[in-house]
C-alpha cells in the first residue's frame, strides 16, 4: 500500500500524462462551501487524447495479462491511497454521504482487483483450435485457432449518481484497461473533483507500472462538444456509456452516424417492476411494504435499479401493501440530490406522474429545490396499459402502485414492459403457477430477474447482468458490471495458420 498522499486538485484535463488547460472555466455545485475550478473541455483536446490512445495500443494491446493485471491492481492502490480526499470532495460535491462514499469507493478497487484475477485466469479469451486436417476429402482443412483481442481505443462516460463506480475508474474503464484498450473519459459535470483526484490516482499507477501514458486520459466536460467529439473521433472504436436515455441516445444516435459506426454500449434507466403476487402479499404485505419504501427512497432513489413500480392485485391484501409503504414513505424526510438539474427533473417528472388520467396520489409531500421527498401514487392496470409514460423512468424516490384486477392483467402489464435492468417477483410456493406464467415474460424483458429481494445493490461477480432490451440498455447482449462486461471491448479474430510464435503473448 502506497504511502498517503497529499491531495491537490489539478484542475485540468489528463491527457497522455500531461496536465492541460483548455479554454474557459466551469465551477462544480457543491451541496455547500465555496465551488472548484475546472478548465472546460474541447473537441481538440479529445483528439490529442484519442491520438495518443491510438499509440499507446500499439504496445498496451499486445501487453501480457499479468502486466495489466499489476496495472489494475496499483490503480486500486492508488485510489484507496486517496481515500479521504476522494469521499471529501465526493460529499461536497454530491451530497452523498460519507458511508455510502466509502462503500462505493470499495466496490470501485474491488472491481479493478477482480479483473486484475479474471484475466490472469485466462478464460475470459475464449482460445479455441481446429487442428488442420491435411488430408481431409475433398478440401484439407487449415489450422486455426480463435482468441478475443482489444477492440481499440474506448471513450468512457460515467454518470452522476455513481461518481466513482460508474466514472472515472469505475466499472467501464477497468473492464477495457483490463481487455488491453486503452481509454479516453468524459469527465462528469456533476463530480469533477472526484474524476480530478481520481485520475491523479490513475496517473500515478501508470508511471509506477511503466505504462504508455496513452493508456488513459480523462477530458472534463463543461461542454457537450466534449462528449460528441468522444463518440464520433475516428480512433474511438468503442463507447461505454451510463447516464439517462437522453443523453444515452443522442450519442448513440451520433455513434450510428459515422462513417464506421462503432458499438455504444449505453446503460440507461429503468423503472424495475416487482410483481407482488397475491400470497406472499396476504402473508407478509406489510412487510414488503416497508421494504419497498426502504429500497424505493434508498440514496434519494437515485439509483438505475430503484423499484419504482409495484403491481398488485386488487383486493383488502393488496391496499394493506400499499397502506404499509404509505406509512414508511411518510417517516423518510428530505434528502439532498446530486445536482440542482436532477432535482427539476424529479420535480417534473412527479409533476406529470400526478397529473396524468386515472392516476391517484396517496402521498404528497413538499421540499425544496435540490431536496426530495418521497412520492406515492395508484393507477389500475387498464390504465397503465393505455398510458404508456407512466413506464418512464422519474430518477428519484416515487413509487407508482399499478392495481390489477387479475391475474391475466397482471400478465398483460408484465407484456407490455419496455426493457428493464431487473424485474423482482414477491412470492410465495402457492404463488408458483403465476410465477410460472410470469417468468417466461420477464426474463424477455430484463438482464436481471430476482425473487423476494429489492434490485437496488447490484452484486459486482461473474454471474451478474446488468442491463437489459432498449431502453434499459442500447446493447441487449452486454452487461456492464461483473467480469462478463469484459467481452464488450473485445472481438474475435480467427489465426489461421499463422505460426503459434507470432501469435499475441495473450495467447499462451
Ligand atoms: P446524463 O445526464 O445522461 O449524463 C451522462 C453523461 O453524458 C454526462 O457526462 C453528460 O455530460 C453526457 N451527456 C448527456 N447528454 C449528452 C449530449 N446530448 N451530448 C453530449 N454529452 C451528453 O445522465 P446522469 O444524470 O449522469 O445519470 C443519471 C441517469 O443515469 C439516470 O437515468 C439513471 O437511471 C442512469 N443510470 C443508469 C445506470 C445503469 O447502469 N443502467 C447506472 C447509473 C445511472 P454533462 O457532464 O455535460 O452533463
């Protein structure tokens, strides 16, 4: 472990191991105390960025894994290394709190270090090898033999309610270190004192490990030209995107544009329906009410995975469900969002909920500008069915109660779900033949199915999917946290007779 380090912020773009100054200033927002500095970022300097990437894979993709695998850890290091200015300046400049900054930041090392072990294994590579036939009828067959290689170049963009695990040297950045593609980042508006301090950590471990200094930069924002300039650079093979759909889709809009289109892997939003079927809600409604609440307004419910629909059906059991998650709901008070821009968003995203035909509110709740407090509202199925916004993402805490009259509308509220990142079923033994009927829908549905648990803390492991079908996600094969999200900045490439000592160290 590195000795701690004394924390400055840079104030500037990393860009191939140099500090830069771009032109202008943007301030971040802190909750409160005085604003930082940033110089803003330009579609010029994430050009000098993606050039260097392109010369720093010349070497770094044919990099042997226990190299990168020592990369990665030493980043982990270094980061840990800055812990406290890392949570500090995380606080400030987010709200969240210092817990929930500390536990992030521990996934965060925790997903470097697990893909420092995933590649040492190898099996991530996916070797295969037809050994030639020479004297097969009527063509001898040539030998050949297949491996996953870097893609390229990546561009990366976090988003704000994940300032490390989803940002600078969150999941996307070391999934594509660890393929052998070096990175360029889009700094996130929302935290650029945390992306500043974590890429002193990254730069740091890039001079340790006598690493390309290509392998990383980090451009911040304070300009949208910055993030258009990233998808749409031709060295940039690859995008790994997390933020609204928005946001999400405009840029893959952009990626599809050009000349060669090249893959975005965009996680987006998701509303995350749980299916409270009629037995467990009879045995433990209550129960899973307060649950509900508890995960629903979990972090602001500022989360992707934030359960914000409930289907019930209707009936004394099903009200008593709800009346319990009104009463929990009523006991959370308010809590700061990460930027004044998500807290209108919510704002308005309530406001339409509440005025939308057929829905009722159960529980209203007043708070300020850059606060939130819980909202709770009802609508019957048929509703549901005939208004398909009410299946749009509001980033925050609101839930919406979706009451059936049955089971074959509860079945039809599950057929009509846009894609999701998970889909829960609440139930009990007597409930498996709905949950039977269910599943088959659902998992067309979501990358993430689960059974009496709340999706909100997403297991960072070798099983794990998240994302989902469009709009949860703009790449329905892919994954973007656990050892899986690895494939996304690979491809394979068949080597057919070339001689076993020209083939890449990775190989072996
Ligand atoms: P966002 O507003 O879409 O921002 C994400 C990034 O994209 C930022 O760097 C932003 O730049 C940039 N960006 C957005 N629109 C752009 C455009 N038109 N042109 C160029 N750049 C653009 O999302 P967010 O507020 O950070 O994140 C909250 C959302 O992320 C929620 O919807 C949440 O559900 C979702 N999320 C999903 C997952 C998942 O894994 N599926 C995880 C976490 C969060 P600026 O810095 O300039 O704003």
């Amino acid at each position: 472990m590195p000795r701690r380090a004394r924390i400055m912020l840079m104030g500037k773009h990393l860009i191939a191991g140099e500090w830069v100054e771009g032109e202008g200033v943007f301030e971040n927002t802190p909750v409160s105390g005085v604003a930082d500095k940033f110089s803003v970022g330009s579609a010029e300097l994430v050009d000098r960025a993606a050039r260097a990437a392109e010369e720093a894979f010349v070497e770094y993709g044919v990099s042997t894994r226990v190299f990168r695998a020592k990369f990665l850890r030493e980043i982990a290091d270094q980061i840990d290394a800055r812990g406290e200015a890392i949570t500090a300046m995380g606080t400030k400049e987010t709200g969240l709190p210092e817990g929930r900054l500390n536990g992030e930041r521990g996934r965060t090392v925790g997903q470097l270090r697990l893909f420092a072990d995933h590649i040492e294994k190898g099996d991530y590579l996916d070797r295969r090898f037809d050994a030639a036939l020479p004297d097969r009828e009527p063509l001898p067959r040539p030998e050949i033999r297949m491996m996953q290689r870097p893609i390229g170049p990546v561009s990366v963009f976090g988003a704000s309610n994940f300032p490390l695990a989803f940002s600078t040297a969150g999941g996307d950045t070391a999934a594509a270190l660890a393929a052998g593609c070096p990175v360029v980042v889009k700094g996130h508006s929302a935290h650029p004192g945390v992306s500043d301090i974590v890429a002193q950590a990254i730069h740091a471990a890039i001079e340790i490990c006598g690493v390309h200094p290509g392998v990383f930069s980090q451009i911040q924002g304070g300009n949208r030209a910055v993030g258009q300039a990233c998808v749409q650079h031709p060295l940039i093979k690859a995008v790994g995107f997390t933020g609204s759909l928005g946001g999400g889709r405009a840029l893959f809009d952009l990626c599809a544009a050009r000349p060669e289109p090249i893959p975005f892997f965009g996680e987006l939003g998701s509303v995350n329906p749980m299916f409270m079927l009629p037995h467990a809600v009879k045995t433990k409604g209550a129960t899973l009410g307060a649950g509900w609440a508890a995960s629903l307004t979990m972090g602001a419910g500022q989360f992707c995975t934030n359960p914000g629909i409930a289907v019930v059906l209707e009936g004394d059991e099903g009200a008593a469900f709800v009346h319990a998650a009104q009463v929990a709901l009523k006991q959370v008070g308010a809590q700061t969002m990460l930027t004044d821009g998500i807290a209108a968003a919510y704002h308005s995203g309530r406001d339409r909920v509440a005025g939308s035909q057929g829905v009722q509110t159960l529980l209203t709740t007043t708070c300020d500008l850059r606060n939130a407090t819980p909202y709770l509202f009802q609508t019957t199925a048929a509703e549901w069915l005939a208004n398909e916004e009410l299946g749009e993402e509001v980033f925050g805490p609101l839930g919406l109660v979706v009451v059936a009259k049955d089971e074959a509308e509860m079945l039809a509220v599950a057929k009509s779900l846009v894609g999701q990142l998970t889909c829960t079923l609440h139930m009990d033994d007597e409930d498996a033949p709905l949950a039977r009927q269910l599943l088959p829908i659902l998992e067309r549905k979501a990358g993430r199915v689960l059974a009496n648990g709340f999706p909100t803390g997403v297991e960072v492991c070798d099983t794990m999917v998240h994302g989902g079908p469009y709009p949860a996600s703009t790449n329905f094969g892919a994954t973007s946290v656990g050892t899986l999200s690895i494939r996304r900045f690979l491809r394979p490439v068949s080597y057919q007779n070339i001689p076993v000592s020209l083939l890449p160290a990775d190989f072996s």
